[in-house]
C-alpha cells in the first residue's frame, strides 16, 4: 500500500514538472516569434520601379487569346516569372491557383517564361494551369529585368508597379500585396526604416 503511494505522489510529481517545462517552453516560442521578423519578397533595383509606370505589352497567350499588361482600369495584374524546370516554381503554383480564385473579382495572375513553346504546352498540360494566361516572352522578361525565379510584378489598375520582387514561399508572395497595401516598396524597407522623431 505505501509503494503505491509513494508511485501516485511521483506521479504527481512527474507531471507537476511536466505542466512547468510545457509552460517554459510555450513561453520561449512566443519570446522567439516576437524575434523573428516576417521576410517579405526579394526587391532588385533594376528594371522598372516601384512607383512607376509599366511597359504596356500585348501578347499571345499559349492558352488563347491576348494577354494585355498596362493600365486595366479596376483591375490589377501580377506577373509571375517562372520556368519548367524551377522546383519552387512549381512549389509556389498552388498558391497562384489558390489566389487566383480567391482574389479574381480584383486581380488577374499572368504566368510569363520564354524558351521552347512545346516545352511550355506540355508544362501547362501536367501542371493544370490551362486557366492562366500564359506569356512566352523574353521581351518580357527583359523589360523587368527578370534575373533570378520566380519572381513577380504587381501592378495597379492605372498600369502602375506597385511591388516587385523574388519570391520563394506564400508568404513572400502575399508580401507583394502588404507592402503595395502599406504604400512601401516592400515589406524589408518598412521594417528597416528609422523610427520618426519625436517632437
């Protein structure tokens, strides 16, 4: 009788110490997500900039039809720079098809690339995205001055880039509409900039 006794209080014991290091630990995670900045879309300073107006292109989609990027009245377009033989390109397609269903009252997605067209076809026919306007233009890429992928373009209704940058996960994705909803070129510079002085 008194070893079970004594095996309940250690018990107790045990899991008293348990409750305390659950506590401890739930407390570092808050203390390390307070530390842990949000890393926003990669901007490079070349091509067009944040602020300015964009290069007005029409072009053939693979999928029909024209593809225009410019002034669209109500509507805003985000260029996505991709390749067929990306990993995260690939990674990052079902948050486009997730966006582009979320956010088409507002916004078209336009997937841009160049290279052999029917490579891109057969691109389009494994990955499902015979929906997005799709632009096979070194033009394009040339004119944003694309070095790295993916990378990506928002401009405004007025034709306007509103944020730009590399991109490699959701969140660097969704940066691009923070930081054009902010009025910043991206979500890095807003963090970094001086606190405003106090008179």
């Amino acid at each position: 009788m008194n070893a079970l006794i004594f095996a309940v209080v250690v018990l107790w014991a045990l899991v008293l110490v348990l409750i305390g290091v659950i506590f401890a630990l739930a407390r570092q995670i808050g203390v390390l997500f307070e530390r842990v900045t949000p890393v926003g879309a990669l901007v490079n300073d070349s091509g067009p900039k944040i602020g300015e107006a964009t290069l007005n292109f029409t072009l053939p989609s693979l999928n029909g039809g024209a593809i225009y990027i410019g002034p669209r009245g109500q509507r805003s377009t985000l260029v996505f720079f991709l390749s067929t033989t990306c990993p995260i390109c690939k990674k990052m397609l079902p948050a486009l098809q997730s966006m582009r269903r979320s956010e088409g009252r507002w916004l078209d997605i336009v997937l841009a690339s160049d290279g052999e067209e029917a490579k891109h076809k057969s691109f389009i026919e494994k990955a499902g995205l015979q929906e997005f306007p799709y632009a096979l233009s070194a033009e394009l890429g040339m004119a944003y001055r694309v070095s790295r992928l993916p990378f990506a373009v928002l401009i405004d209704g007025e034709g306007i880039v509103r944020s730009k940058g590399l991109i490699n996960s959701r969140e660097q994705l969704e940066s691009l509409f923070n930081a054009a909803e902010m009025g910043v070129d991206s979500i890095q510079s807003f963090l970094h900039a001086p606190a405003p002085a106090h008179s």
